[in-house]
C-alpha cells in the first residue's frame, strides 16, 4: 500500500518550555525524568483544567515541554508547579537546567556545554571555532523549536560575539 503525501499543515503553534542541562544525561537519569515528567504532566492542570501538554528529551540533555494553549492556557501557578518538578529533578541530579549563564554548541559533531564567559572567551581567541552551531534556549513556541533551536553561530545569539 502507498501512502500518499499530505498537503496538511500542522496550525497549532505550542507553548514551548525548554530546560537545558548542563551535560548528557546518563541513562538511569533519562528514565527518571521520563517517569517524573510523565507523572506529572498526567495530571498537570491550570484552574483546575487539566492542560494537554507533552514532553521530550532532545539529544539527550535538554528537556522540553509542549502545552497546547489553544485547549487551555497554562497559568503562573501551573507554570509554577512544573517549575517545582523541574527544580525537584535539577537537585536531585545536579543538571543546571536553570543556570542560564551558559551556552550549548555542536562542534565537530559533538555537544559542549560551558559557562558563557568561556564560550566568549574561546570565540575571541579562536579556541572555538565559528562553524559551530547553537542552541537557543529562548524558543517558547514549537514552530520556532523546530525551525530556529540550533543555529549555525552567525544566525544565532551568539553572533554578536563574533566579528
């Protein structure tokens, strides 16, 4: 049987939620963020309502969380209470996921992650390459995840750190 091409597109533009690691996540730990996450978003709910979300764990070190808005709209005491999970997962394993003073960049194949002083400092001196890609953390929709969450370096954030 053939499957014919389809012309639909999908409209739904989720909310996105990224939290990046500072490192790969062993396999034990994915597990347990996948139970924690799974869990949690089962009953996650804003007023009461409960919130038709979903996550992922992308290459291995950043987690990101998808709500459908259009169903119901996630609220600050919602966005809170995934926050709190998050925070729980964060001590629990020591990932950094709210360390925001650091970069993430494909290099050679092969994710790195350093505080971003370093990560400016080794563009100055030449000890990163400028052929690298980046991530960025800031995406909140899923259009923008797929289409913009890494970048070569010059259409990136980090550009401006180069000349």
């Amino acid at each position: 049987m053939k499957i014919e091409e389809s012309n639909i597109t999908e409209t739904n533009d989720y909310r996105v939620i990224i939290y990046p690691a500072s490192r790969p996540f062993t396999p034990k730990e994915s597990k347990m963020i996948t139970e924690k996450l799974y869990d949690f978003l089962a009953t996650w709910a804003a007023h009461g309502k409960p919130l038709s979300s979903s996550f992922k764990i992308e290459k291995n070190q950043f987690i990101v969380v998808c709500v459908d808005e259009e169903k119901e709209v996630a609220s600050g005491c919602s966005i809170d209470s995934l926050g709190g999970v998050m925070r729980e997962l964060d001590q629990e394993f020591s990932l950094g996921l709210f360390d925001r003073m650091k970069a993430s960049f494909v290099e050679n194949g092969e994710i790195k992650t350093m505080k971003l002083q370093d990560f400016r400092k080794g563009l100055r001196e030449g000890t990163i390459s400028t052929q690298i890609e980046v991530f960025d953390f800031s995406k909140n929709t899923y259009i923008a995840f797929l289409s913009d969450f890494l970048l070569p370096l010059n259409k990136s954030w980090a550009g401006a750190y180069i000349s």
